[in-house]
C-alpha cells in the first residue's frame, strides 16, 4: 500500500511548514553549479505542492529565501530572484487550475522590484482561489517577525489604544506575519540538518518536527506523505498525560 493510501484523512494537519533544504549540495554532488541544485528544487516545489493539495492539506508555508540568505554571494541571490520571478510567472496558470491560493510573509520590500511586483501580481490572480493556501517565506526572518510585532503593540501602548494588561497571545499572533493561519502541526526540514533556522518560531510552539536526509531536489510528494504518516503515529500532548488526550 502507498503512503497515501494509509493516511487517515480525518486526521491530517492543517498546516504544514517546510525547510526546504540541500540544493547547493544536490548540485555540487552531481559537480554542477549550486543554481542547477535550486533549478531542480523548484521541480519538488511543484510536486510537493501538488500533493499537498490533492490530499486535502489546507495551509503548506515553503522557506524559499531567508534573511540571512542575502548574505550569499551576489550571483546565487541574483540566480535565485531571477528563478523566483520566471517560476511564479510559468505557474500562475497552474496555480489556477489547483486551485491554489499564492500568499507570501517575510520583509518583502527587501525583495527587488519585479520580483515584488510579480510575486503581488500572483498573490492577487490566486485570491479568488478556494483551495491549498501556498505561502512563501521570503526574506524572512522569525526573529524580526517577533520583534516587528512587540514594536507594533509598543506604539500602541504609547498612543494609549491599548494597556499592556490587554496584550493576550491572540493579540500577539495577530500582529505576526502569519495573521489569520493556524499554527503549522507539522514542520519538514530536509537534507539532515536538526536546526530551526529563524523559522516560525512562535508558530511551531507545539509542532511536531520531522528530519528527513533527503536533499530538497529528491523529495518528491511520496516523501511529504511518508511524513504525514510519521506525524499521524505520534501522540500529542500539549503538556497533558497520555489518558488525558486519548
Ligand atoms: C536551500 O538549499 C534552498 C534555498 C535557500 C533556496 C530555495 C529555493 C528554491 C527551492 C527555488 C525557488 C522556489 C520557489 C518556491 C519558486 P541550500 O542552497 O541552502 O543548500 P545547501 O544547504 O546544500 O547549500
């Protein structure tokens, strides 16, 4: 039997975040170029996408480009934003017809001017789209998300809206990029690395994590089931006793 047919679909996770790593090192193990490890991680993009969305997932967040990542050298952030740019414009069409709805979070500004304007473009045709939401992390980073999110309420505080007594973990999360998504329950990092990397650090309070040594280039939408299976096999407490969840 296929991983998906053993999925329980009463009991799939709403969202699932993903680390996508391991490009570079794909591409140098075949002696390529990094980009050719980047070019062939959009292939696992699309069908990893395409899977989640034909199981039924409903909110699938990818770290395509941190904030740190602007540190690389020139010619990979540039090959990236070019990447960024031609794929969202080859997938608009796709993206229609799965019904899948574009979204991005991170400090988009940073990004360049057409990729911006592209990535608004997509963001805007796919509103009308009722299926997966597809959210793209980009020049992102969870600790200037957080950090944005105290100043926000500060400034609000010292307008006098609002009494630091009012300031609830809702309020918080509302002020995050993420407003209005549930929590991610499952977060994927590939390519063997067990680190977080500024990702969704408030939001993956209680998700479970999920390593896997694949590098990003081979993993395929078999892989992202494989996963939800493992997920599906675990028993999650939020800090209560076993008798208590079951
Ligand atoms: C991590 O591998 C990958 C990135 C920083 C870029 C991710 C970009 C893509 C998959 C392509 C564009 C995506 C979309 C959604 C259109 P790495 O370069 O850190 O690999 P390494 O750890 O082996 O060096």
């Amino acid at each position: 039997m296929s991983y998906k047919d053993q999925i329980d679909l009463q009991k799939l996770p709403r969202h699932i975040a993903v680390i996508m790593d391991g490009n570079g090192r794909w591409a140098k193990g075949k002696g390529k170029l990094r980009i050719f490890g980047h070019h062939n991680g959009v292939l696992s993009v699309r069908d990893v996408v395409e899977g989640a969305g034909d199981l039924g997932i409903e909110y699938l967040t990818l770290y395509t480009f941190s904030a740190e990542n602007w540190n690389r050298p020139t010619f990979e952030v540039n090959a990236i934003m070019e990447l960024l740019i031609s794929t969202i414009n080859k997938e608009i069409a796709k993206l229609m017809k799965n019904n899948v709805r574009l979204n991005a979070i991170g400090d988009l500004n940073q990004l360049p001017a057409k990729c911006h304007k592209e990535l608004s473009n997509a963001i805007e045709k796919t509103s009308v789209n009722t299926g997966l939401v597809l959210t793209l992390a980009l020049s992102y980073s969870s600790r200037q998300e957080i950090m944005q999110a105290a100043i926000n309420l500060a400034a609000k505080v010292q307008n006098g809206e609002l009494q630091p007594g009012d300031i609830d973990e809702k309020m918080f999360e509302d002020n995050l990029y993420t407003a209005g998504m549930p929590n991610p329950e499952l977060l994927i990092r590939t390519s063997g690395e067990y680190r977080i990397s500024n990702y969704l650090l408030w939001q993956i309070a209680y998700a479970e994590l999920y390593f896997t040594s694949k590098l990003w280039p081979d993993f395929r939408r078999e892989d992202l089931y494989e996963a939800i299976l493992d997920y599906q096999k675990r028993e999650r407490r939020f800090g209560m006793i076993s008798e208590q969840v079951n």
